[in-house]
C-alpha cells in the first residue's frame, strides 16, 4: 500500500466509505447482512480483542513519534494480510467531527477513539467494505482494538471471526504476552485472552413489566457488565442494553463464549419473551395502548428529539414482533424499524440531511424522517 496521506485511504481497493450519505441512508450495514438467531431480542453481537505491539509502551507513555510508528506498523500489516475484500483506513485525527461521531453511531469506533487524549493525537481506524463487521481501532486505549459485529446472537461466529483476523494479524506483529498472565493490556481487566464478548438486547418487556432493574443485578452477580447503547459511559437508550464479561484474567476464550452464549443471554431472551407474552395475555389493553400510542406520535410528531424518537421507536419494533400493527401497517418490519434507530440519531440525521442544521431543524428533519418511514 502507497504512503498516500490523503483523508481517507482504501486498502487494497476503494469502496463506498461507510460515513457517506448513501450509506447512511442505507441504515448499518452489519444490520443488513441478514436477520440471525434470536433477532427478536439480540439486535447484534460483538467480539473484541484488545492487543498491544511488543516493541511499544502502553498509549498512556508512548508519545506522540511512538503512536505514529505503532498506528504505521499496524496499518503495513493490515495492508499485506488481506483481513477482508476491502478495508478502508481512516486518520481519525485528520477525520471532521462529523465523520467521527457517524461511525460511533454505527457502532464501528468508540467515542474514547473518537475523542482522543487531544484533537491532533495520532490515532487510526480500519473498517472492513462494504459488510462494516470488522473494525479495527488503533491507538485507542490499547495499540489494537479488533472488533467483529454480526447480527442477532452469534457469539461462536463472531468469535471465529476475530479470532481469525487476530491470527493474520498476530503472524506479522509481536503481541505483548507473558506466558503467565497472557495478553498484556492497559486495563488489568483486559489482561489475559483480552476478549471481551457482547451482545445488545432490546428488552421493552422487563422494562414495561419493571423487572429490568432485577435482570440487570442478576446479570451484575453473574460477573457480567451491562451497559447502555453505546457500551461503557453510556445510558441506556430506546431499552437497548450490551450484556457483556467483565474478567478475561484466567478465562479461556471458550469458556467465556459457552457461559454467554450457552448459559447466561438464553435465560435474559426466556426473561423478556416472558415478559412480552405476559404483557399480551395478561395486560393487552395496556400493551396495545401504549404499543399504538408509540407509533400514533411518530406518524404525527413534527418535532423529535434523539431521545424520543428512539424511546418509542423501540415501542414500535416491539409491537412490529408482536403482530400489533398488522391492520394498520402490514408492511412494517422489526428490522426496518431498527435500521431506523441508527438513522434517527444526531450525526446521521445530519448526514442524511446533506447540510449544516441547528437543533431545531434537526429534530424537524428527523420527525420528517420518521412520519415518512412508518407512512
């Protein structure tokens, strides 16, 4: 691959970089690679694996001539082991805010990368073309952050997956490891595989039943992190939740995978499709009420906050599983409407909207949006 510093560099073949306006009117690509198993209440999977280069310090005392050696080593051996079709290489550095916050939306960076320790911090990201299931951050709290997404719980072929990337990867660059503890990381808590496995659940029921706070300090005793929409910092958004492990010290990969995928999100999908059924049998006035309640605001709303708009379109995905809506909306499906939950947030309305707006337009924009998808 040529030295080109140019903004954004495809390796080894341009394609459709995943911030353009097509893309984002397309909704998430890994959303659209197919429904998976248990879609109904995992949206998605992820498998990260946190590595750091040998010859290098951790980020927290490498300066900024190391990091452009780290972020220059990594992308040399991304280029030469063909991890996907095509990746697209991204300074994030040289990246505008808005470009920056769109691929936190599509879950492909973290807000930390993002951020960075300051706006001119070498730091690089590389998304795989046009699936978006493989990114790989650099120089984000570790030298390498490789993720895989897919869609609904697939945990073993996610792992797989990253897995393998980690071994392209791993053959041409000289991980940290002791023989003892493993992987060396920057967080202790990463130390050992440095895998970190999750999915994110839509859990409308518990909530609407009230026991989603008990789900939550069950998940929490079993040793598992549950965070919000945009994982660790953030809130819980529209009753989306990541479940995820929380130690990698003396934890095989596997055994990770078997209690998640085997053992712990089966028993929170039995929870919450209890909920629901519960809700319908039990409750139906109520459920139908607020089910149509949601959906009557967002075909009438002129004005719509994030917030809003993602709090009752999780009510509208609901009643879409549900069969709710077949009357008034037989064409409506759970998987538009949660391409619909990306494509309402800040920068993709921004985005799709091709032109500076302020707050105002914005939430004009995005009830336009709306009112016009659940037509």
């Amino acid at each position: 691959m040529s030295g080109d510093s140019s903004e954004f560099e495809p390796m080894p073949t341009p394609q459709e970089a995943p911030w353009s306006s097509h893309s984002a009117r397309r909704g998430a690509s890994w959303l659209a690679a197919g429904g998976g198993a248990d879609v109904d209440v995992v949206v998605s999977s992820r498998v990260r694996l946190a590595r750091n280069l040998r010859a290098f310090p951790f980020l927290t005392r490498a300066d900024d001539a190391q990091r452009r050696a780290i972020i220059e080593a990594i992308r040399l051996r991304i280029s030469a082991c063909a991890l996907a079709p095509s990746v697209m290489w991204v300074p994030i550095e040289r990246l505008p805010q808005l470009e920056r916050m769109l691929l936190v939306e599509r879950h492909l960076m973290s807000k930390e990368l993002a951020k960075g320790d300051s706006p001119t911090a070498p730091r690089a990201l590389a998304v795989s073309l046009p699936d978006e299931q493989l990114s790989i951050m650099v120089n984000e709290e570790d030298h390498i952050r490789l993720q895989v997404l897919r869609p609904g719980l697939a945990l073993a072929e996610a792992w797989q997956a990253a897995s393998a990337a980690d071994d392209l990867l791993e053959a041409g660059l000289e991980f940290a490891f002791h023989s003892r503890f493993g992987y060396l990381t920057a967080c202790p808590t990463n130390v050992g595989t440095g895998v970190r496995m999750s999915v994110m659940l839509h859990l409308p029921a518990l909530r609407l039943t009230g026991e989603i706070d008990k789900v939550k300090r069950a998940a929490t005793d079993m040793g598992m992190s549950v965070r919000g929409f945009y994982g660790e910092g953030s809130e819980a958004t529209g009753d989306f939740f990541q479940l995820s492990n929380q130690r990698t010290l003396g934890r095989p990969e596997q055994h990770i995978l078997r209690e998640l995928a085997s053992e712990i999100i089966p028993k929170v999908i039995e929870y919450e499709r209890a909920a629901r059924t519960a809700l319908a049998t039990r409750r139906t006035r109520y459920l139908e009420d607020t089910l149509h309640r949601a959906l009557g605001l967002l075909r009438t709303a002129r004005l719509l906050t994030p917030q809003e708009a993602m709090n009752n379109l999780s009510l509208v995905r609901l009643g879409t599983l549900l069969g709710t809506f077949k009357a008034e909306a037989p064409t409506l499906e759970a998987h538009a409407v949660t391409q619909l939950l990306v494509q309402v947030q800040q920068c993709h309305i921004q985005k799709l909207a091709e032109r500076q707006m302020d707050q105002q337009q914005r939430r004009e924009f995005r009830a336009d949006l709306v009112r016009m998808r659940l037509a």
